[in-house]
C-alpha cells in the first residue's frame, strides 16, 4: 500500500516523478491573483494562533463544516479559535476526497513539518505545536512567503483604496513584489442602488471629480486606473456572473444612471446596459496603458437569503451557475478587438461545462502580438481540485497550446494557501507523464521539463512582465 501524501503524492508514473521533482518543484511561485491583505503583509503580522489562520476568513472551510453539522457558533461566530480550531479538527476526517483534506495536510506539512493527521485525537497536539511555531519570528506573514519561495503576489483592491500599504511595501524594498490590481465591480453594480450611491459618494471623494453622469463615472474610475497604474499596478479583475450582451447609448446610460442615484430599483435589462458599457470603457482603459484584465464568470452568489441577511456577503453561500457565457464575451471582446484595443485578458469559469466554450474562446483573438495573448485561466474557485484542473487543462491542450499556458494561483485570503501551486504542479506532471508513459507524447525530458517549467513559473512572469 502506498504511503499517503510522500513525496510521490498524486505522480502515478516515473515520468511524473521526474517532471515534478526535477522541474517543478524548484520553480518560484508567482501568485498574480490573490485576496492577501496588504497591510498584514506590510506590518508583517504574527499570528497567534492556527484556528485564526486557517478559519479567519475561509468560506472553503466554512462550508464543510456547516455539512458536518457544526453550528454557526463555531463557523463565523464569536467562538473562540481553539473551540473553533477543535470543530475543525472534527471536521477534516469528513472530508475525505475533498481537496480541503489534501490541503490541510499540505499545509501541515510544508510549514510546520506535521505529518500527523488532523482529527479530535490530534487537535491538541497540532493547536500547540502550530501556536508555539507561529508566535515565532519565523512565522511572520513575511516569512511564511520567504517559505514558499514566493516572487510576486498581486492582491485585490477597489479603485477607492489609496493603496498605502502597497507603496510602504515598495519604498521599504520589500523583495517579494506586493502589486495592486483594480477590481471596479462595485462601481457597476447596481442591485443595491442606495449601497452603489454611497459608494459613488467616496469614488467622487477620491477621484476628485463631480460625478453626475455615466460620463462623470468613468473619468472618476479613469482618473483611479491611472493612479493604480501610478503605483505599479498592471492587471484588472472583474467578477461578473455574465458579461451581458447588450450595448446602450449614452442618454439610455445617463437615465439609469440618474435612477439609480435616486435609489429606485433598476431592472434587469437596464443592469445588463451599464455593465456591458462599463466592462468595455475600462478594457479599453486596460488597453491604454498597457493592462491585463481578468474576467471571473458563472457565480450564483449570496443564495441563502436568510444566512445573508444575518452575515452579508461572500460567507460560503455561493453555488455554480449555469449562464450563457458565450454572447456577451463575444460582443465584448470583439467590440474591443475591432479598433484593436483589446488588452491581454484571461478568462475563468466556474461551471465545467463551459470549459471547452472558452478554450475555443480564446482562439478567437489571439492576434500573434505575444505567446498566449488570450489566456484560459486556471480551475477556479469550486473548480480548483484535481478534477477540475485535469478538466480545465485537458480542454486547453485540446483546443489550445498548453505550452503558453500561465499556470496556477491561490485566489486567497490565506498566507498558508501556497500549497495549492505544488498541488497544482504535482496534477500537471502527472497529467503529462501518464501521457509519456501510454506513448501519447515522446519522452523528450528536455522539451517537457522546460514546459513545466514556463507553466509553473516562467509563461506567468513574462506573459505580466511586472
């Protein structure tokens, strides 16, 4: 019987083993988009303590422990961290074939040299041996990054934030790069019209300028792109449930945009205008001064309605969605492409069945400017497993070329979610070394160490240049 989670974990063949062990693992981690607080990483905080850590802000985590029955109490409440840590600790046995198992023992693992496994038999052990490791300068925020050979971390920041901690992180000479990227979702969200006029409120403080139009709006957003770009940021994210399909003139744009000021409820056709319109006018924004731009597809989000009335948002209540992605991307990215200002954009989903419908997507206007202008981003969010990822990557060879694809990051909250890169690599050269070994590829270690390499690492640094 084969050991659980050696060194050989998930590398079926020696082929994989060989990929992994003398190409992947030695590469950086390039983690170009995350949800990291800027400040802890600039105040380099220490942490007191694995519960706070690990459950703090992981709707992951969250959900599982709900399914195992564990009350609110102890899953967002005001619980302690070790009884929290404890219903956990009761909780991963249970999640047996979910990645939440492989991680938390990854993490374990890698920075704090457990292999026991958690359960209520190990908790205490774990809690104390962690805790005494983390309360150590070693464990820093600062350092659990220098651990994992981290280069670059992008975070994700609203176009309102002044983004201090950022320039602190660079006048100090920080040597791992902390960048800002621009996510102006709330700007163009309109569900909540009094919550979206506040917000237009600060984003006229800030901006310093009078927003009274859906013209006014975007030189508000324009003015806050070029100051993120003022202080290296080079990549926008937008999550979206769907790119709408729609245009709208400026008048049809300037009376919704008058409605919703005054707090009255704007209909669904209207919503889908302002998108489409917002998303275009900052991808040529993105275009302009030379951007990336991200779109994150296919959420329903927020659907307990009544966990959300007590929580609010983003709290592990969101499902796959099963929109029409197709239409809205293709008049988006080729209203762009058409007076060639479309900027380098990757695109996710979270519905599997759109896999092959953006693998081809992408085909579609890649233009011969650079290796894999049009990106087909990594498994994301409930797709970020072994299953998801062999999925996303098997529709990208297939439809694609793998060799210019970008590779993995952690989209977290967490400074202990760096595992999931050696996951990741470790699902990539399995992926490949089964297909060496059935005789699908030729065994040419050069050309395919070098190709993990550029997945891993090298594809992601060149393709963002930051």
């Amino acid at each position: 019987m084969k050991k659980f989670m050696d060194a050989d974990f998930l590398l079926q063949t020696e082929t994989a083993k060989k990929l992994y062990h003398g190409h992947a693992a030695k590469m950086p981690i390039y983690d170009y988009h995350c949800h990291l607080p800027a400040r802890e990483i600039a105040e380099d905080l220490q942490y007191d303590n694995l519960g706070e850590l690990w459950l703090g802000g992981d709707h992951y985590k969250w959900r599982a422990m709900r399914t195992n029955g564990i009350a609110e109490e102890f899953v967002t409440g005001n619980a302690s961290w070790r009884d929290k840590f404890q219903k956990w600790a009761e909780t991963v046995p249970q999640t047996i074939r979910n990645p939440l198992y492989h991680w938390t023992h990854l993490e374990l693992q890698r920075y704090f040299g457990i292999d026991a496994l958690l359960s209520p038999a190990t908790a205490d052990e774990i809690w104390e041996e962690c805790g005494a490791k983390l309360r150590t300068p070693e464990f820093s925020a600062r350092n659990l990054m220098r651990r994992m050979n981290v280069r670059l971390v992008c975070t994700t920041d609203d176009p309102v934030d002044d983004l201090h901690w950022h320039k602190q992180l660079h006048d100090e000479g920080f040597e791992i790069k902390v960048l800002p990227t621009f996510r102006p979702d709330k700007a163009m969200n309109l569900s909540d019209p009094k919550a979206w006029g506040k917000y237009i409120q600060t984003l006229e403080n800030v901006a310093g300028v009078a927003i009274k139009d859906f013209a006014s709006l975007l030189e508000a957003v324009d003015r806050r792109h070029g100051f993120f770009h003022a202080a290296g940021c080079r990549l926008s994210d937008h999550g979206v449930a769907y790119v709408p399909d729609a245009e709208a003139s400026m008048a049809e744009l300037d009376g919704v945009f008058k409605k919703a000021m005054g707090g009255a409820a704007i209909g669904l056709e209207e919503h889908e205008k302002f998108e489409a319109v917002f998303l275009y006018e900052v991808g040529k924004m993105n275009h302009t001064r030379g951007w990336a731009q991200q779109f994150h597809v296919g959420v329903f989000r927020n659907n307990n309605s009544r966990m959300f009335a007590k929580l609010g948002p983003d709290i592990g209540f969101d499902s796959i969605a099963d929109y029409r992605q197709g239409p809205g991307l293709v008049r988006l990215l080729d209203r762009l492409d058409s007076t060639n200002q479309l900027a380098k954009t990757i695109l996710y989903n979270i519905n599997p069945a759109d896999n092959e419908l953006m693998a081809t997507m992408i085909g579609n206007y890649q233009d011969g400017s650079c290796p894999g202008k049009m990106q087909f981003g990594s498994g994301w969010w409930f797709l970020d497993q072994k299953d998801g990822m062999e999925k996303q990557m098997n529709a990208l060879s297939a439809l694609g070329l793998l060799g210019r694809f970008i590779g993995m990051l952690t989209d977290s909250r967490s400074f202990l979610s760096y595992p999931r890169h050696e996951y990741f690599r470790r699902i990539l050269c399995n992926l490949i070394g089964n297909d060496v070994e059935s005789g699908e590829i030729p065994p040419d270690m050069t050309l395919l160490g070098q190709m993990v390499e550029n997945i891993c690492y090298n594809n992601a640094a060149n393709y963002f240049g930051f």
